[in-house]
C-alpha cells in the first residue's frame, strides 16, 4: 500500500518533533516541512535531508543566507495527504481554507479552539471516531496527560467528579520571549480552560485550576478523582501500569521532581528528552473510600506526538487502534522508560 505523504505546516517545538516521528514510520513519508523565518532550525531540516517550504515571496530571504528553499507553503499543501499543522495557537484555523482549497486532510493541535474541526483527539479514547474524518485536533499537552489517566480510571470505576490544580511550566527550554521570572501566576477566569477541553474528548465531569510557574521543564497536576465503584490502590496501580503511555515513577527511587524524570529521559538516551509517556508518582497514589488522589506530570513538548501519528493512521483508516498505537509506542521506544 503507498505510504501516507505528510507535510508539517510550522515546524517548531511540535513539529520538529512530529515530522522526526514521521520519518519513523514505514507506512508514512514526509513530504517536507515550513518555516517562516531562516535561522538554524530551517538551516538544521535542510542539512537532514527534509525539503523545506516557505511563505511566497518569502524565497529570497533563505536563499540569502545559503538555506534551499523546495517552494512555497501552497506547494507543501499541494503535494501531501495530510498536513500537520502546528502553527501556533490560533494561525492553523486561518490557514483551513487553504487545506480546503488543495482538498487534504489536516490535524491540528491545541491551540486551536475545538470547533475548527469539532472533534477533538485522543488515542486512548476516541481513535475509532476518527476514522474517515478531514479534520481532526490533537488536544493539548495537558489534556492529553488528563485524558490518559481520567481514561484508564473512568473505565475501571466509572467517574463521578474530578478536580486537577495544574501547576503549568511558562515557557518552552527554547523560548526566550515568553519566560516570567520569580512570579506565579494564576490562571483567571476559574476555572481554567483545561477541563472544558477534557470534556471534548471523554465526557467526565472534571473541573481544574491552573497557575503558571517560573519552570521550563514539564508541568505537573494534583488530582483529585471521586468515582462511582470503590476503587482499590493495588489494581488501579496494576491497570495503570499496563498502559505504555503511562509511566509509574517512584519517589522511592530517587524520582522526586521533573528535574530527576528528565534526568532519567537524558540517561537512557532519549532523543531532545523527549518523555511521550505521562508521569505518575506512583508512591502519590492515595485511595480513601470512593476518592484517589495523585501527581502526575507531563513533558509538554513530547506528549502529544504519538497522538499525531495516530491521528494521521486513523483519519486514513489504515490500521486499527491497538495495531496503530503499538506500531507508533515501538517506533518512538514508548514504554521503555519503566525501572
Ligand atoms: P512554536 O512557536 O514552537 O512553533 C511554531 C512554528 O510555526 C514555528 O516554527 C514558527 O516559525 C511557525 N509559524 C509561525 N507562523 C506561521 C505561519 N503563519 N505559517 C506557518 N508556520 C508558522 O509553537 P509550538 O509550541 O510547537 O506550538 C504549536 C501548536 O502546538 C500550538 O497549537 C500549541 O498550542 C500546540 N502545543 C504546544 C505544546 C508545547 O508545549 N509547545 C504542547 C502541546 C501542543
């Protein structure tokens, strides 16, 4: 069967990443990437081979500094199945018509509101419902940690509430705009925006608070889930742990801190330290009667790449959920963190 031909619209923190994934999969090819300005990331994809798109009229200025353009975004669109847009927040629903206009599918991410495409994506839960659409929109990093354990603890006990205070990293390693230095932040309007966007995915009754910290290194949540069965500490932990897109760490092992679980993503060698796994301290796992508590942290730049990749097999109908998620979890080693 021919390969799945992928663009990525805006290759930054995200895309960078999911068109690395990309080039992993023996059922996909990437057909190029955009950038907008010509610095060394552009510089960096042309040297590893991938053809680099960017806007019209915007040629010149990367020829300039020596870095070969292959044309302009229209082009890219022209040329693929599916473009990954991971522009940010907000640029990919103006740039929909254009993916209407060339007739290709395209995935969006979360900065994008939910109605640009009406369906929101997680692996996880919803794989199947995705299958034939145009459009679809990967979650954010943060509702996609949710997602993932508000899942696995919905199916064992059914959810009655629950409540998450997201403690939120405020700016990426790379970004040197957007940093706060010495503050904390809090998100207002309460509650924050996160369980709305939960709740278009996996219909739970979640409400979270968010406040932004001076951190670039993952962001992490104390949750609080009250279910309707009695859950048990031991099979929860059991159930959890056989999810690969869940890594159980231990304070225990000296694992008390994002620092030590991206130490532990440098040590085993994983690319940029990627973690495409949520962190749950495992040791944090409280059951009293019919509530649990925990921590959980989530490597925002990483998590929701496998999401795209399945994203991208569902929408093309080429593999069923469980094949597409373990094709995706072995290319990208996911699951191979667990000590
Ligand atoms: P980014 O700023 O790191 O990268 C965006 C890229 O798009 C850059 O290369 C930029 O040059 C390019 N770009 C800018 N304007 C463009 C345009 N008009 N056309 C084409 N390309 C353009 O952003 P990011 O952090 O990768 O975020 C991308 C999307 O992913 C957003 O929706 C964001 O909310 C979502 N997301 C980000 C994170 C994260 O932690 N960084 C996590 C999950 C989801």
């Amino acid at each position: 069967m021919a390969r799945i031909k992928v663009g990525i619209n805006g290759y930054g923190t995200i895309g960078k990443r999911v068109a690395d994934a990309v080039m992993l999969q023996n059922d996909m090819e990437l057909v190029g990437v955009s950038k907008t300005r010509p610095d060394f990331i552009a510089r960096m994809a042309v040297s590893k081979g991938i053809p680099l798109y960017v806007p019209e009229g915007h040629e010149e200025r990367f020829e300039a500094v020596g870095i070969k353009v292959s044309g302009t975004i229209e082009d890219l669109v022209s040329k693929v199945d599916v473009i990954v847009d991971a522009t940010p927040g907000g640029i990919g629903a103006q740039n929909k018509p254009l993916y209407e206009k060339h007739n290709v599918r395209a995935i969006f991410q979360g900065g994008e509101k939910h109605d640009v495409t009406g369906f929101s994506f997680n692996a996880y839960v919803n794989y199947n419902e995705a299958k034939g659409r145009r459009f679809v929109r990967v979650v954010s990093c943060n509702t996609t940690g949710l997602l993932r354990a508000l899942y696995v603890i919905n199916d064992l006990y059914k959810i009655k509430e629950a409540f998450a205070v997201i403690v939120r990293r405020a700016a990426d390693p790379a970004d040197d705009k957007a940093g706060i230095i010495n503050t904390l932040e809090p998100s207002i309007p309460v509650p924050s925006h996160h369980g709305p966007d939960v709740r278009t995915v996996l219909d739970v009754p979640i409400e979270t608070m968010a406040i932004k910290t001076p951190t670039t290194l993952m962001h992490i949540h104390a949750l609080h889930v009250r279910t309707e069965k009695t859950p048990n500490r031991e099979k929860l932990i059991e159930e959890l742990s056989k999810y690969r897109r869940i890594l159980l760490v231990s304070k225990d092992l000296g694992i008390k801190s994002t620092a030590k679980a991206i130490e532990l993503a440098r040590d085993l060698g994983r690319k940029r330290y990627d973690i495409y796994e949520l962190v749950i301290w495992k040791d944090s796992i409280t059951v009293k009667g019919n509530d649990i508590y925990f921590y959980q942290a989530v490597h925002q730049e990483a998590i929701v790449v496998p999401e795209n990749i399945d994203a991208i097999r569902a929408m093309f109908e080429v593999a069923d959920k469980d094949d597409s998620i373990e094709k995706t979890d072995r290319s990208l080693s996911i699951g191979d963190m667990s000590i």
